[in-house]
C-alpha cells in the first residue's frame, strides 16, 4: 500500500480520521474520542452508524444483516467474526440487527436472513443470502476486493 490517506469513521463517535493506507496494521485510533478505529471483530451498528460508515468510510464494509431470533444467523456469526480476524485491516466487517433497525432492512432490502452485502465507496457491490463459512466469506471478498 502507498501513503495515501483513507477516510475512516470512528465506530463509537462517528468522527471522521484521516490514516495513511500503510498504517492501517498499526492499530490506529480516534482523533476526538481515542477507541480503536479498526478492530480485528464486526462492528456492532445502528442505522446512524451504518449511514455514517456508508457515506464517508473509504474501506469495503461488508454487513452481516441479521436477527436474534435467527437460527441460521446465530449458526453463521462464529464465521463471520473469524473471517473479519483473519482478513485484516483492509476491509471492515459489521452486523445490523434487522429487528432493532427495521428501517434499514426495509432501505436496503433485505428480504432473507442472514444477509451479507459488500459495500465499495457507499454502494453495494453484491450481496449473499444464507448460511456461509468463514472460508466462503474470505474467498467471497478475496474475488470482490
């Protein structure tokens, strides 16, 4: 990676941190609050934060949609969380709960659960419907990213 500087937003204050793309393995923190700006596990977000993450983050998001009452997404979320380990700093993960954001699943469409979309500058490049395994969501982002 080159020196140029990526936009990324703060997961708990929303603020917007300029990092240089070869620091990104370097555990960068917020300006304003200090917390860890790219954590090695999914985000947990609420519609504002989603929003946030979609129209200023520069780095590939991909979002687990999903909900508590969800066998196959509680069955999926031990992969999900591997494969945003073992993917590194280059692309973020996050899961929305459907039920306590509706009206993000209604703005996205999510009509299945689990539902994983990949986001590139704010717009969904592609989704996947159901159960997949960390090595299915590597290999998915590895053809994509």
């Amino acid at each position: 990676m080159s020196d140029s500087k990526l936009i990324l937003v703060c997961p708990a204050c929303k603020t917007s941190n300029r990092v240089p793309s070869n620091r990104l393995g370097d555990h960068p923190v917020c300006g304003k609050c200090k917390q860890q700006l790219l954590a090695a596990q999914p985000i947990e977000l609420d519609g504002a934060g989603l929003d946030a993450l979609l129209s200023k983050d520069e780095l590939p998001l991909i979002v687990d949609f999903w909900a508590a009452w969800c066998g196959p997404c509680r069955q999926m979320a031990p992969a999900f969380k591997s494969a945003a380990a073992a993917a590194g700093p280059g692309v973020r993960f996050a899961k929305l709960d459907t039920e306590a954001n509706p009206e993000q699943a209604g703005r996205h469409q999510v009509r299945s659960l689990p539902t994983l979309a990949l986001f590139i500058n704010g717009k969904e490049v592609e989704r996947r419907m159901g159960v997949m395994s960390e090595q299915q969501i590597l290999g998915w982002l590895k053809a994509l990213v």
